[in-house]
C-alpha cells in the first residue's frame, strides 16, 4: 500500500509533529523547514531530536519530507531577494540534513520578468552554492502550475536546472498533482501518457515524493488552488489512480489539503478504504 502522509505546522515541535502524525494513523509526514511566510526557525534540542528519532523508529514512519519556505526565490533578479533565497537553501539543506530527513523540496522560484532561461540559471546558481555533494538529504525540485512567471511548470524546465547542477545526483523531483494538471499535464485522462513523458524528459527514478492534491480550478488554468481530495477538478477516481499506478505506488505520498488535522486523519481514512 502506498506511504501516505500530511502536512504538519511548523508551530509545533518535531516530537508534537511525530506524535499527531501517529495519531492521525499516517504513514509520514511533510514538515516545513522554516516559518513557510518569513524567516525564523526553531532550533530543536538534542533531546528533541531524539525523541523525534524514536518515534519515528517505533511507528516505522516512512521517509519525511521538509519544505522550504514560500518566500525563497532563487529565479530572482532582485539581489537582496535572490541573496536571502540563497541563504535560505543553504542553511536549510544543512540544518534538514542533521536532522536525518531524507528530503527538502523547494518552489523552484519566479523570473520576473528577466526571462525563464535567466532565471533557470539563477536557481543552478544557487543550488551549487547550496549543496556541497556530502549531504544524505536529497533536494527536490517541485513540479508548478505556471501561475505569472512561475518556473517548472515544463519537465524541460526542471530538466535544464539538473542538467546545471555540479552534484545533480543530489537532486530529484516532487510532483504536485494539483500543479501538474493545473500546468496542462493531462492525469485525468491520460495519465500513462504523462508519466511516460516525465520518464521521457527526466527519468522516473528521479521522482521521488508525490503531493497529493486536488485541483479547484480547471485544467491547464495555471493557477494553484488546492483542493480537498474528491472535491476538485481532478476528481477521487483519477487521484486515486495516481496512488495504485504500478510505476508510481510506491513513492511517499503527502497531502496538503485545506484541512485541520482531524480532516486530514478523514481523508487519510477515506484513500485506505478506497485502496483495500
């Protein structure tokens, strides 16, 4: 059966994070490395850490995911925006990494009017300044909707920042339902032909973790909506289809639903029941 988790909140500790998780009867968990709107993070205590460890040990959590924050723009022209982007992604690779958590996704950011290839080479840039080729986490590039000037809304696109990258072995790929079918991918209906041209352009063992989302708005509206699961445009049956795919059924996947974590428990209920 597939690994399903869900979106923590960061105003929680790791041990409070692990502990709802098992309450919720979740597989894993996504975590933000730092405040998703701002800045600041919490350091945790090596007793923290620990405790999160066991846990996780104890409930065979499976692989965690972190997400970096919404305000890091690698794409950016902007020197003080492109320079505390930089910041961000270096400190948070390093800090997820000494926690023991296998990923880190990231938005790979918006260009802003200087062009996607500009851009694209900014985030190549910032990535290797990030990354020194040690680390056990792996970095993974988030599939987006294409909303203003929005890049990785192209498989190429991702393509282009690996094919950049000094460690590229260091990083992978997280596709975000929601985003993908919003971009113009077509999972609804032809979801072997959308993976097929993932595997095509990128490789399916670069893919890596699945967000797990409904879509409120249409298809190929380039517009990021989420959705509670069965409640959107792409419908129960073709996510569900996502989760059972024999290429795909495997991968961790996390929800980032509009819900509190008793919804979020219902939800996770209801995909096991229409996976038995």
């Amino acid at each position: 059966m597939s690994t399903i988790g869900t979106h923590m909140s960061i105003a929680d500790g790791l041990v409070k994070m692990a502990e709802n998780v098992v309450k919720m009867e979740a597989d894993t968990m996504q975590i933000f490395s730092r405040n998703p709107r701002g800045s600041s993070y919490r350091n945790y205590d090596e007793a923290e850490i620990t405790k999160f460890r066991q846990i996780r040990e104890k409930y065979h959590l499976g692989p965690v995911l972190a997400h970096a924050p919404y305000t890091l723009n690698l794409a950016s022209a902007k020197k003080e925006t492109y320079e505390f982007a930089c910041m961000v992604i270096r400190e948070d690779i390093a800090r997820m990494d000494a926690l023991g958590i296998e990923y880190i996704v990231f938005h790979p950011g918006s260009h802003t009017g200087i062009g996607a290839d500009k851009g694209i080479q900014n985030i190549i840039a910032g990535l290797n300044q990030a990354i020194t080729g040690r680390e056990n986490i792996m970095i993974l590039l988030e599939t987006m909707s294409g909303k203003g000037t929005e890049i990785g809304v192209s498989f190429e696109q991702l393509r282009a920042i690996r094919e950049g990258m000094i460690y590229p072995e260091k990083v992978g790929i997280c596709l975000d339902t929601c985003h993908v079918f919003a971009a113009g991918y077509d999972i609804v209906n032809d979801l072997d032909g959308v993976l097929a041209e993932f595997d095509r352009v990128l490789g399916l063992a670069l893919l890596r973790a699945i967000h797990l989302n409904d879509s409120m708005m249409p298809f190929a509206s380039h517009k990021d909506r989420h959705a509670t699961i069965g409640d959107g445009e792409i419908g129960l049956t073709a996510l569900l289809q996502v989760l059972k795919h024999p290429l795909v059924c495997r991968l961790p996947f996390y929800l980032e639903t509009p819900l509190d974590d008793a919804g979020h428990k219902k939800e996770i209920e209801m995909l096991r029941s229409e996976l038995t």
